[in-house]
C-alpha cells in the first residue's frame, strides 16, 4: 500500500452542525463530495470537491477493481460549502477542491473511489475512472457514467424527477445518489452490478482497459477501434450522436461488442462542452430516444429494448444448444438457466428483444412474455454484438451456465 499525503487549503475550526446564521446541517450530510472530473489519465491531476462540517476527516483513494487497494491516505482539514443559491444540479454545487493529487503512471486503467470518513462513521464516496493512455488489454470496458448522472437523486433531482419542464440539464459537479460500490440490500442497474461484471472478469483472467462514455463521446472510433472487444455494461441506456456513431463504425469495421446488459443505447443526451453535465429530453419535455428517430437499438445491438418486459424477472431457456457460445454449458434445447441472481433473476427488470425481421440470431431467450433475448448479431466486415438483452444478466455470473456463456463470448470477442 503507497501512503501519502493530500493537498488541503482550508480548515473548518468547528466540528458541530451550525454554521452561521442558524442554517443547520444533518449529520448524515454533513460530509459530502464529489469529483470534478469522471475520467482522468496518468499525468492528469484528480480534484475532489468537498464541503463538512467537520475539523478534519479521513480521506482514501481506492482502486475498486481490478487488482482493489488502497493508494493514498491521508487526514485532511477542510470547510462547509453550501451549494450554490441557483442552478446547482445544472451547473454544479460550486465546491473548490480540497483534495488535490496528481493521477500516477502506476495506476491500472479501472474504477476507483475517493473515500471520505469522518466522526461517528459519517462517510462520502465518489467515483472516478482511471483511463489508460494507450491500449494495456484487448478489451475495453466502457463505464456507463450518463446513465449513472441520469438516475443520481442527490438534492432532488435526476432526469426522472416530476415537476421538470422541457429539456433539463443534469451535472456531474454534485455528489451522487446513483454510484454505490456495497451492497444495499435492494435491486441494481447501476454501478454496483457493473463492478459485479469487472470483478467477475478479473476472477476469470480477462484483463480490461477502461473508460467512460465521455472518453467515447470524445474520441468516437478513434479510441474503441484500438480494441479488438468493446464490453457495454449494465444499463448503457445514455448515449450521445458521436457514441452511436462510434459503435456503427466500430461493428462495421470488424469490431466485436460484448453487449452485457439492457436498455442500451436508447435515449440521447447532449453533453456540455466542458463535459460536466449532460442535456436530456427533448424541448416539449419528451424523451429523447433513438429509434423514434429512425435509429433504432437493433441496427446496433441486434435487438430493441420491449417496454412490456418491465419488472418482470425469469431464467432465460436454451433455445440453439449447438451455439458456440454455449459450447461446454452442458445445456440442451429447452434447459432453463439464470434463475437465480442478484436481482432476481437473469432475464427480466428491463429486457430487449429482436424486432419483427431482425436478423441476429437468437440462443435462448426468456421464458416470461416479453423476455429478453440473448442473440448474436453478424456485420458484413467480420465485426458482430453479442446481446445478453437483460438488466439483471450481470447479477447471475455465480450461475455455472451464465458464466461460462460470457466466458466463451469474451474469448472469442479478443481473437
């Protein structure tokens, strides 16, 4: 473990919740943070806002996955902050940065947290990526942080909230409801199931680069069109122009995308062009979404998203046996597999499925009505998707079949 210290350049002299005035501050948001930038290479320099009401606290930075450790430590002094009086969840909660660190070249490509604790327990955690600066693995794993932004709640607001008319802009300059890295004890299509995947596929010897789809809006082919396979998380649901154009380009161009979840690439959002907050929704206050605009999830992924499917939960059963994907599985036509999971079970929550004259071919699919189907969709230049079509497909890696299934997939995604 490399300990080191963390700049700080305030200090709060009282650690009670009254601050001024009489305004007072919950214990329970009484530490609070974030990172003023999701995804950061070697060389960049982390930032993490952060406003207590505390005289000082701990502070980690964690790598999650893969190879998960603590990097720094440090007891840190800093101040209360209150977000700004207009506009926070637009343009950020105005915090300066209290930690300062510069990103070093020995940290691995994953998912990491800045872990903040303080008196009685009280703790704060953000999320940041750490990207790599060129290709370390063959296969790229794309965290899906416009869908974490759209889903975060912290101050009231996600892109879901009543009361929102016309377009709304959410920022990642907030703390985050929508990021969780324990177990809660409810359901999970955000970050909590994505890291279920990583862990999975660093216990199975599958090494990954990652990024985050700011690094893809950003940098379109130019950045995926390096890796052989590309791994879409859990709930992809957020895209931009510049991504959906990046994934066509990319599977036109012999690329292999490894499709391990649900509702994907269904809505668009507009970035700002700073890239801390994220346009959603259309003008009159409709979504947004792809294939109202004649763009449909299945020229991609092989298969659109089946709204009836929601919040149902089932096994998927084995509809091709002879599928090399589901080679050593030891399944037969009409086995179930996936009954038991994280969320239930392996096919369901939000499911996708093949459209009237698709053309991806099917291997099992859901056994509710509307269940998802797992398919593989072939490009006329040798590139191909793999679609698991499921939300909670992630929460069932423990089951001997699912796991094997995305076994044979990722293998054959890097060769």
């Amino acid at each position: 473990m490399d300990q080191g210290s963390v700049s700080s350049a305030w200090a709060h002299p009282d650690s009670g919740v009254q601050i001024g005035q009489g305004l007072t501050v919950e214990r329970s948001a009484a530490l609070q943070c974030y990172a003023r930038r999701q995804t950061l290479a070697s060389g960049d320099t982390l930032e993490v806002a952060v406003s207590t009401t505390f005289a000082g606290y701990d502070a980690r930075i964690r790598r999650v996955v893969p190879d998960p450790q603590v990097l720094r430590i440090a007891t840190v002094r800093s101040d209360f902050h209150p977000v700004l009086p207009h506009g926070y969840r637009s343009t950020g909660c105005g915090w300066p940065a209290a930690l300062t660190l510069p990103v070093a070249s020995t940290w691995r490509s994953g998912v990491y947290t800045v872990e903040l604790e303080g008196p009685a327990g009280v703790r704060s955690r953000a999320l940041f990526v750490v990207r790599p600066t060129a290709p370390q693995h063959d296969r790229l794993v794309i965290v899906p942080t416009y869908t974490y932004c759209a889903y975060n709640g912290w101050g009231g607001h996600s892109q879901y909230s009543d009361g929102q008319g016309g377009r709304r802009t959410l920022t990642f300059r907030r703390p985050s409801t929508s990021a969780e890295v324990e177990p809660t004890g409810g359901v999970s299509h955000l970050l909590l199931q994505d890291l279920m995947l990583l862990r999975w596929m660093e216990a199975s010897g599958f090494g990954f680069d990652c990024c985050t789809d700011s690094d893809v809006h950003e940098q379109g082919f130019d950045l995926i069109g390096q890796y052989p396979a590309v791994v879409l998380g859990t709930h992809p649901e957020y895209i931009s122009d510049a991504m959906r154009a990046a994934f066509a380009e990319y599977v036109g161009n012999g690329g292999r995308l490894v499709y391990t979840g649900g509702n994907g690439l269904y809505e668009r959002v507009q970035p700002s062009a700073d890239g801390t907050a994220l346009t959603f929704r259309k003008g009159d206050g409709g979504r947004d979404i792809y294939i109202d605009d004649g763009r449909p999830e299945h020229e991609i992924l092989g298969v659109d998203f089946a709204p009836d499917s929601f919040l149902t939960f089932a096994p998927y059963r084995v509809v091709d046996a002879t599928h090399p994907f589901l080679a050593g599985t030891g399944l037969a036509p009409g086995d179930t597999f996936g009954g038991a999971a994280y969320n239930g079970a392996a096919s369901g929550w939000e499911a996708d499925r093949i459209p009237d004259g698709g053309t991806a071919h099917i291997f099992a699919t859901g056994v509710q009505p509307f269940g998802a189907h797992m398919c593989r969709l072939d490009f006329p230049g040798g590139g191909w998707t793999f679609a698991a079509g499921s939300l909670c497909f992630n929460g069932a890696l423990d089951d001997p079949a699912v796991a094997r299934i995305l076994r044979n997939v990722l293998t054959a995604a890097a060769v």
